[in-house]
C-alpha cells in the first residue's frame, strides 16, 4: 500500500505497514499434543509441522470484551470462534463423536450475524462455532 514518506506512525518510506491477518494462536496446555490430536480430529485444524492450517479467506472478528461478560465462562480468558460451513452437519458430527454442543437462540438473535453453536475443548475451552449469514 503505496502512501507518503511523511505518514502518520505506520509508514515506512513508500511503503505503509499494515497488519494483514492473524498468523497464530499460540497458548498453554496442559497436554499439548493431546489437544493439538483433539482439534486435528474434531475440526481438522493441523499441528505445527511442514504445513501449517491454510484457512479460508474471511472476515475475524477481535473483540475484547468486558471483564464482566456472561458472554463466556468468567474463569477463562478467552474464547476461540471458528468459523465454519454447514453448522447443522457439524453440530450433528460432533454429536456423534460424543461431545456436549450447546446453543442457544439468544445467540442467534434474528439471524442478521449468522448461526452460533459452542463447545469445550478437553481443557474447557470454549469454542464457538460461527456460521456467517449467507450474503445476498
């Protein structure tokens, strides 16, 4: 992105500095190679290795969000949202593998943000599972 050698703090030369996306999300584990199998299996999100996860392009959303919140539990810090296609089939997958999904139709509201279904991860991690309304 071409902008003036005088810019504002983000510009170096003729060149601006920008942030284009989110590139990891490092944290800790008490069993890193047993979650790192768990999300591998449940949402096909890969370890560390010669090929790291490509994702699709998309929006993210990076909110923090009040101390306070009831959005998610108090204890945890925060909240993994991943977006997927076809919520129903993957609500149904993950039920027949045995976890617990949660939803609920305040999260939903009208419809005008998408879908929303949540699970925890084995160290109760909440994961919430976003489907974006269809465009149009």
């Amino acid at each position: 992105m071409k902008g003036s050698s005088g810019g504002g703090p983000f510009a170096l030369g003729m060149v601006m500095a920008r942030v284009t996306g989110i590139g990891g999300i490092f944290f800790r584990a008490r069993d890193p190679d047993g979650l790192a199998d768990w999300y591998a299996r449940h949402f096909r999100i890969t370890p560390p290795g010669p090929q790291v996860w490509q994702q699709e392009a998309g929006g993210t959303v990076f909110a923090p969000f009040r101390a306070d919140s009831a959005y998610f539990a108090a204890d945890k810090q925060w909240m993994l949202n991943l977006r997927v296609e076809g919520l129903d089939m993957m609500i149904a997958r993950l039920r027949d593998s045995g976890l617990e999904v949660e939803t609920r139709a305040e999260w939903d509201g009208d419809g005008a943000y998408g879908r929303f279904a949540r699970v925890h991860d084995p160290e109760g991690t909440p994961i919430e599972l976003w489907e974006p309304p269809v465009p149009g």
